[in-house]
C-alpha cells in the first residue's frame, strides 16, 4: 500500500510525495515493495513529474 500525493511547486514542478509505503510482513521478501515502488516510478512519469520523490 501507497499513500501518495503529486504536487506543483515554483522551484520543483510535479513531484511524487509519498506519505506511506507499506508491504504486509506476511508478503515481504517477494519484491512486492519493489514492484510497487517501479510502479510509482511510471506513475510520475505518468503525470509530468521533474523529480519522481520529495523526502519530507
């Protein structure tokens, strides 16, 4: 599970700000984590983002 928000900014333009990232303990080490994390990759893409992730 991903909480995620895009947002525009002056100085960044569309960035991806990931407010959670979340794999169930019983479903890691299947690279789930990493596969959704490719997929939030293509989702910036997706929505013109310069900088696919803000660390807050």
């Amino acid at each position: 599970m991903a909480g995620i928000r895009i947002y525009n900014c002056l100085a960044l333009g569309n960035f991806l700000y990931i407010d959670d990232l979340v794999v169930d303990e019983f479903n890691r080490s299947h690279s789930y984590g990493q596969q959704l994390f490719q997929w939030l990759i293509e989702y910036t893409k997706d929505h013109d983002c310069k900088h696919p992730f803000v660390r807050g």
